[in-house]
C-alpha cells in the first residue's frame, strides 16, 4: 500500500524584545545561571503580571507578514502542569482566543507555489532550561529564560513531505528576519520547532495517528528526524500495527526517534482564564499602523534584484532567503560596479565559509567595504581570483583589510612579462610529453602547461597573460 505523509509543524520563535513578557529582566542571552530573573517571572506569591507592550507589537507585526487575520478580542490562559523548568506550574499562553489565525505561507514545490496554512499566531512565556548532569543522578535548572516573550505559530496539516518542512521552515524565517520581529538564531534558543507527522493511506481523508517530535536543534536535524519517523510509521502499518500516540525526541547520534512520553492533549493542561491579566483588545487602527512598518518582504526583494541588479531567479532566490545577506548583497552593490560578480562572491565563498563555521554573517569580522576592496585590487590587476580565495579566507579569520593581506603575504600578483615568460621556458623544457600533445592538437594539454606555470609561481602570475605567452612559444 502506498502511504501520504501528512506534517504540522508547531514553532516557537522568540520576539526582540529588551525585557521579558511580564516584568523588566532583561532578554539578554547567557549570563550566569539565574541572573536574569526576578519575583514576577520566577511567580512568587503575591507578584502580578504586567504586559509588555512591545510583545504585542512585534506579534502582531508577525502575524501581519505571515497574512493572518488579527482578532479585534484575545486573552491569556493558564496552560497548568508541573515541571521543574515552570516555577509557577502553570505556564501563560494563549489558547480558545488566540492573537492571530487563518494565515498562510506560499513555498515552492517542483517549480510551483503551494499554500501552507497557518492555523494560528499565539503569545506565550517561555520556561527555564534544565542542565542535565553528565554522569546521571541530577539536574540543575536555569531560571533565565523564564518569562521570555514568544510566539507560536500553528501550520495546518498541508505539509506532504520532508522536504517540504523544511522548505516552510527556511520561508518562516526569512520572512520573520524581514520583519524584524526575531533574530531566529537557533543555537540561542531563539526558534525552535516541534513536528507533527502521521501516515494515511493514499487517497484517504482520514488522518492517521500522529507522534509529535522533540528535542531538534536545526532545521537539518528536523528534516531527518520526519525522514526517520516516515520509515518507522511505514514499517508498523506494513506489518498490520496501529501506531501509537506519543512525544518523541530525536537522537542525533543514532539517527532515529525515541519514546518520550504519551501525547499531550489540550484537556491535559486544564486550560483557564488568566485572572492576572486583562483581555487583549485591538483596533483597526492599531493593525493598521503596525501594517505600514512591514518592511519589504523576502519575494518583493528578490522580484527586484532581478529587475534593478539584472540578477538570475536563482542568484536572486538565495542572495534574499537571508536578510542579513540580503543586506550584505546591497550594501556591497553600493560600492561596486558589477552586482552579478558581488553575488557569485557571496552566494559562493561567504556562504561556504558560514556553513563550515555554522555561524550567521554578524558571527564574522567580514564587512562589505573589505569584499569591496577586494574585487577593486582584482579589477586592478594587483591580485588574480586565486589569490583573491586566499585573501578573502583570511579577511574572515582575521578582519584584516585586503591590501593589508595582500602586503603582508605577498599576494601581489606577477604581471612582469619578462619574468614569467622564463617561468614558461623552464615548463615547456620539463613538459616535452604536454608540448607535443598540445602541437597535436590536444587543446586540453595547454591546461596542464598553464597550472604548472601557477604552480610555479604560487598563484601569483597573471592567468591572462600566461595564458598568452604560453600559446605564442607553443606555436
């Protein structure tokens, strides 16, 4: 039988706000364990909460670019249970009147548009974090991140694949970074992300019994831990089981799904009104005047790369999944003639150098005016694009600005005609078996030649210019 994958993802973005949701503590991420808490956000008796206005501003502001309806009346709730990461044993959330609903996100599948709803935008508190003990018997809990303002946000279950999550999961936080409502720095905490997946079989209404997943740090580890959990649903169905009900995590190292616990439901929480905290009550006004700060969004910003800047859909798609390369992009073009070579340049090594360092753009001492400066002394004739790799590696470590590379190591490329044509005599001399092959027609032989002369010359000689003195001795 053949089986539909049916996902809903559930995130959990944190909003930039300087202070909490409820009192004054700072959002700051680190410091010394429970430092960053007080009285009201760690729920001592007798504190009240106090909303903060900017959480609502900046949730409304999301749930405006994610193209939900904002309701006019919303209120907290209490989502009650116990754990030692919620002082209060009760957590404050939203849950029968959420801020937002009906919205959706337009991702790309084989070459075409799909709609993902949104089910829902809600506010909420974040928990502490618990540090586990490494040789078992204990765990230490951290009161910081009690209190943090977050939003969650609900897709409907129109997701089919794998792949397809995580394409909607790269699209949300583009467009959340667009909207400068989250940093959405992962390794911070700042988004998280919880599964929902199910089996049924093709062509059926029906859905399957779902599992949720848990415990996923990016959205690479989301994508294989839905690879993993389709193959194990499968395996069940095939042999005639039911699945079960469950929270799983996901581990890493092994590569597959564990048992947390039984599914929660809605009823598990005992939901009630927050008495603590009056209803939400918005104007048209209000959502209007939110709606004229949304700035330009992902899609609008790469329609117009490839009209202002002549770029390819594809140039054009990566250089604006990101903000902070976006931004990057431009502030370069500002400077430099030629937008297509800026792109090859961050599309290319930039963005390599991120993944191997698994860090954001503002993780690195690179600045624009540094790749500027670089394609500049390229243009120049000072360095060839060899070298220009080993500059612009060393920018990155370093900060350093180009020239400074370049005089420092010696990058300074060779372009004495006289020098290199007795670095090509001595090639040619040690290469009779390349010269011949060239002479009889082997056009791929003159490639050889020409990386010996490179080698030679440590990258430093001009490529044009060997290139031409080479052929004028061959022939």
């Amino acid at each position: 039988m053949e089986y539909e994958v049916v996902i809903g993802l559930e995130v959990h973005a944190e909003l930039s706000t300087d202070s909490k949701i409820f009192c004054s503590c700072t959002t700051e991420f680190g410091g010394d364990p429970n430092t960053h808490c007080c009285p009201v956000c760690l729920g001592l008796p007798g504190v009240l909460p106090v909303i903060n206005e900017k959480v609502i501003e900046l949730a409304v502001k999301a749930a405006l670019a994610l193209n939900c309806e904002i309701a006019e009346y919303s209120k907290f709730d209490r989502k009650n249970y116990f754990y030692p990461d919620l002082p209060k044993a009760y957590q404050i959330s939203q849950y029968d009147l959420p801020l937002a609903q009906n919205g959706y996100i337009e991702i790309e599948v084989d070459g075409k548009k799909k709609k993902i709803g949104i089910t829902r935008v809600h506010i909420e508190e974040d928990a502490g974090k618990l540090v586990h003990a490494e040789l078992g018997g204990y765990s230490l809990v951290d009161y910081n991140r009690t209190g943090v303002p977050l939003i969650e946000i609900v897709s409907e279950p129109d997701i089919r694949s794998p792949e397809e999550a995580r394409n909607y999961l790269d699209k949300l936080k583009s467009i959340l970074q667009y909207s400068e409502v989250s940093d959405c720095k992962m390794q911070e905490g700042s988004l998280r992300c919880d599964a929902n997946i199910s089996l049924r079989p093709k062509g059926s209404k029906e859905f399957g019994v779902k599992t949720e997943l848990k415990n996923m740090n990016s959205f690479r580890a989301v994508q294989k831990a839905l690879e993993a959990e389709v193959k194990r649903q499968k395996k069940i169905l095939e042999r005639g089981e039911r699945v079960v009900q469950e929270t799983l995590r996901w581990d890493e190292a092994r590569g597959v799904t564990v048992p947390m616990r039984s599914k929660e439901e809605a009823h598990d929480y005992r939901y009630f009104p927050e008495p603590d905290l009056p209803p939400v009550v918005i104007s048209k006004e209000y959502v209007e005047r939110i709606k004229s700060t949304l700035p330009e969004m992902p899609q609008e910003r790469k329609e117009r790369y490839m009209k202002d800047y002549n770029l390819p859909e594809y140039d054009a798609g990566v250089l604006t999944d990101s903000k902070a390369i976006a931004d990057f992009f431009e502030a370069c073009v500002e400077k430099y003639h030629d937008p297509k070579t800026v792109s090859n340049w961050v599309m290319g090594e930039l963005l390599a150098a991120l993944k191997t360092k698994d860090a954001e753009i503002d993780d690195i001492p690179l600045t624009p005016s540094h790749l500027v400066e670089m394609l500049e002394l390229m243009d120049k004739g000072t360095i060839s694009g060899k070298i220009a790799k080993t500059v612009f590696k060393e920018m990155i470590e370093t900060g350093k600005r180009p020239e400074q590379v370049v005089k420092e190591k010696g990058l300074v490329q060779i372009t004495d005609e006289g020098k290199i044509s007795e670095i090509i005599e001595k090639v040619i001399k040690e290469n009779p078996k390349s010269v011949e092959d060239f002479k009889n027609g082997k056009e791929k032989a003159i490639g050889f030649l020409v990386g010996q002369v490179m080698r030679a010359t440590k990258g430093k000689a001009n490529p044009q210019i060997v290139n031409k003195l080479l052929r004028e001795k061959l022939q």
